[in-house]
C-alpha cells in the first residue's frame, strides 16, 4: 500500500502544517492525512475491483449463451435429415471398380457431396481431388470420354460431385 501511496503528491500549501501546532498533533495530523489517503486508495481499488467483477459475470452470461447456442448446434446437426448414417462409410482413395460403383450407387441419390481439396491451378486441384478419390491402379481404368476400353469419367456421379456440385 505504501508503494501505491508514494504516487500520490501532498498539494504545497498542505506540504506543511501551521508553525502554531506542537509536534504531536503535527504527528496526529499527519498520520490522520496518511490515514485518509489510504482510505482514498482502498476506496478507489474497489470501485476497480466492482468494475472487474461486473466485467467477469458479463463474460460469464456471454460464455454460458455460447455454451447453449452450441449444443443448439450439435442438436440441429444431429437431426437434420442429410446427416443421417444411411450411407455406408466411404474410404478414399477406391482402390477397385467395385468401391468406385459403390460410390456411383449411393451418389445417384444426390445425398452426398464429395471432395474438397485446395490448389492453386485447376490442374492442381483436379489432380488432388482425384488422388484423394481413387487410387493410381483404379484411375488408370478410367479416362475421359471412354475411349479404347477405359470407363467414361466424365458421365460419372463423382464427377458431377467434384466439379459440377451445384448442378
């Protein structure tokens, strides 16, 4: 406290109590101004300290809506009719033609949306999305337009998923 106090600087004309006092009131009414600037001090560090308190159950109030905005959330999520588990799980990359029309199956349905990968080109984000999708041994069955004896991958369901998903 005393720290706090040495801040605080005695108006000059109080500096120095009237020559007409004997040293034990000077004493008395020096530590009464003491007394009194500790008083000013502890009141002031409360009106801080109310200002703090009110702060705290104010972020309390806000952390408790949080809170309950969140489980309104989860409870949205877990009831909406798109997130049901009807759909078997799918692992990517395929790795066979029958993972692949598995997926062809269950998209038809138009209930699932399917990869989103980043890129900075569109070749980057094609080859990404189809990496993530298939594995290289299944991918080589495929090509654009079914030419020769591959598979059209442009007439697919997961085609339509990754680069047409508004359609």
């Amino acid at each position: 406290m005393s720290d706090f106090l040495s801040n605080y600087t005695v108006h000059p004309g109080l500096s120095e109590l009237p020559s007409n006092y004997s040293a034990p009131e000077k004493q008395q009414r020096g530590e009464e101004s003491k007394q009194l600037l500790q008083d000013i001090a502890v009141n002031k560090m409360t009106s801080m300290l109310g200002k703090v308190l009110l702060e705290v159950k104010q972020l309390g109030r806000d952390l408790s809506a949080i809170k309950n905005d969140l489980t309104d959330l989860k409870t949205k999520i877990s009831t909406t009719p798109e997130m049901t588990d009807d759909l078997p799980p799918i692992q990517l990359p395929f790795a066979s033609e029958e993972e692949f029309n598995t997926l062809e199956a269950s998209l038809a349905n138009d209930s699932v949306r399917a990869i989103h990968v980043g890129g900075h080109s569109a070749p980057t984000m094609v080859r990404r999305m189809l990496s993530s999708a298939m594995t290289n041994s299944l991918a080589c069955l495929f090509n654009w337009a079914a030419k020769g004896t591959k598979t059209a991958f442009k007439d697919s369901k997961l085609k339509k998923c990754t680069f047409d998903p508004d359609e």
